[in-house]
C-alpha cells in the first residue's frame, strides 16, 4: 500500500521515482495544481481528508506517505 502511494505520488510530481525524503517544494512540478491532484489522490484512493492548509505543513514525502496511511 505504500509502496503504491508512492508511485502514484512519483506520477503526479512527473518523475520517476520519489525518496520518502524528498522535500515537497523541492520538485519542479510543486504548484497548486499538484497540490489539488494530491488531495483528490488522497480523498478518492484513500478516504483521507486532506486540506490546502494541511498539505502545506508537510515538508516531505514522507509527512505526506504517513498522513495519508495512518
């Protein structure tokens, strides 16, 4: 299951792969409009609730891995 968040993740950020390190604003792709993908990811795939406000709290992949999996 995390295994797949992450690739999905790497899909919607546009590269091959992401770290669980990887700082968010980090990637080229980091804008509002991957911003939404993810919530819709987050709210469609894993029934989480995720706001603009709270993504901007995180600051790596792996914040946002264990958010949505827990």
């Amino acid at each position: 299951m995390k295994e797949e968040l992450i690739d999905k993740l790497a899909e919607i950020l546009e590269v091959d792969q992401v770290s669980l390190n990887d700082e968010l604003e980090s990637f080229d792709e980091w804008d509002s409009l991957t911003a939404l993908s993810i919530i819709a990811l987050a709210d469609s795939d894993y029934n989480k609730k995720l706001t603009n406000d709270l993504l901007k709290e995180f600051k790596t992949i792996n914040d946002l891995v264990n958010f949505i999996i827990d």
